[in-house]
C-alpha cells in the first residue's frame, strides 16, 4: 500500500513521503552490508593487482631497467 | 546516493574501468530520478546501485548480440538506465495519487511500463529511427569507409602530420633557395 493516499492537505500533515515506511533499519543494513562487501572486494582485487605487478617487476631485468631510466 | 550507488556498483562490474564508473554513476541518477521525489536516501541507493549493472550488461549484450555499437555507452545510461528507472517507479510507489488533483489516475506498474514504452519507443527511438533514415539517403550519416576503418581521430591526427611534413618541405626548400636568390 502507498504511504501517501492524497496530495490533499498541508505537507507537514502527510508525514514520511517514500515509499515501505518501516523498512528504514533493513535498508540500512542493505546499505551498510553492501558498503563493507564492496571495500573487501576491492581490498581483495587490489591486493592482487599489486601482487602481479610485483611478480612482473620481479621478473628478469624490468625493476633495473625501469629505475636506470629515471636516474 | 544514487550517483555513488551507480559509481560503485559499474567500478565493481567493469572491474574499475573509469569510463563505466562515471558512466554508471550518471546511470543511477537517471534510473532513480523517475521517483527522486519521492524515494528515501537508500532506496535511491539501492536503485542507483542496481540499474546501471543491468544497464551495463545489456550495453555489452546488445553490442554481441546484435552488433549495435554504442561507442560512449549513450544508449545504456539514458535509454536502458532510463526506462528501467521508470518501470522500477511503477512498483515502487504503487498506489501514489500521481498528482494533487483528485480524479487521476493512481501510480500503478503497468502505467509506468506504458509510459516508458511512448517516451522511449514514441518519443526517442521512433523519432531517432526516421532522424537516422534521412540523414543516411543524404549521406549524412556516415563518414568514408577508409576513414572509418582508419579511425576518425586517427585519420586526423595522420592530416595534421601529412601538413606539417609539407609546411617542414616547404621551408626547407625555401631556406635552400634563398642563397641563390642572394646570389
């Protein structure tokens, strides 16, 4: 059902506007499991992105090289 | 909220890819705005966060499937991120009066999807469709098949330096004529 059955009447005398009044506590756990779950993945992807980059430097002459060329 | 909803969700999705980020956060706000008004900060969130992913696979399922090409992705955050946003208001606020005058009609699913179906089809596609089809008898909307292939950018970056090279043997045979001119 609707929050808001009529426009009719001051906006102050309506209440809350959005829509499933009462889901506030479960949006916000959404919200905040979906905040954690996003900076762990990225944590995660970062992490590895670094650990190849390393592998490649690692690898062969590539850390010299690069290092000569901006002495 | 429907902005960061959108950049975050396209960032995880496109596995960080700038120009899907931006893109997805321009998303949200479009898929959200259809009940801005109405929405509360996290529904606006959560909307924002789920559209510009669904957008963003059909930008890429409709370039394989039916070799459409969107280069700047246009396509998927107006149009997919746009009537989606619309459809989603029809569920989300179910039962609203869509307007303070009494008499109207209320906000239900279907009217929304009617109303997506003329804004997007009637009004954007159909209009774009015959746009396109007068501007293609024209030959307005295509540029040279060699340019095309070559790149547009790239076939002019080549002009610039076919001129400079010209402008560089000019001078040259100029500098080399001069002596004898003095002579």
């Amino acid at each position: 059902m609707a929050t808001v059955q009529s426009w009719s009447g001051t906006i102050t005398d309506i209440g809350p506007l959005y829509p499933f009044v009462g889901s506030e506590l479960f949006m916000v756990v959404v919200a905040g499991v979906l905040w954690l779950a996003w900076h762990l993945f990225q944590l995660k992807v970062e992490a590895n992105e670094y650990e190849e980059e390393a592998a490649r430097l690692r690898d062969g002459d590539t850390l010299k090289r690069a290092t000569e060329r901006e002495g | 909220m429907a902005l960061s909803g959108g950049m975050l969700a396209t960032y995880l999705v496109s596995k960080g890819d700038a120009f899907w980020t931006y893109s997805g956060g321009l998303a949200g706000v479009i898929a959200a705005s259809a009940g801005n008004d109405l929405y509360h900060p996290l529904q606006a969130f959560l909307i924002g966060a789920i559209v510009p992913v669904i957008a963003y696979k059909l930008h890429y399922y409709a370039e394989r499937r039916f070799k459409l090409d969107s280069a700047v992705g246009a396509v998927a955050v107006h149009g997919y991120a746009g009537f989606l946003g619309v459809v989603i208001a029809g569920f989300m606020l179910w039962g609203y009066p869509s307007s303070p005058t009494e008499g109207y009609a209320p906000i239900t699913p279907w009217g929304n999807f009617i109303g997506a179906v003329i804004m997007f089809g009637g009004l954007g596609l159909l209009p774009g469709y015959v746009a396109a089809k007068i501007l293609d008898r024209l030959g307005l909307l295509r540029i040279p098949r060699e340019v095309e292939l070559a790149g547009l950018d790239l076939s002019l970056e080549l002009q610039r330096e076919v001129d400079a090279t010209e402008i560089r043997k000019d001078v040259a045979e100029q500098i080399a004529a001069a002596p004898a001119a003095h002579a």
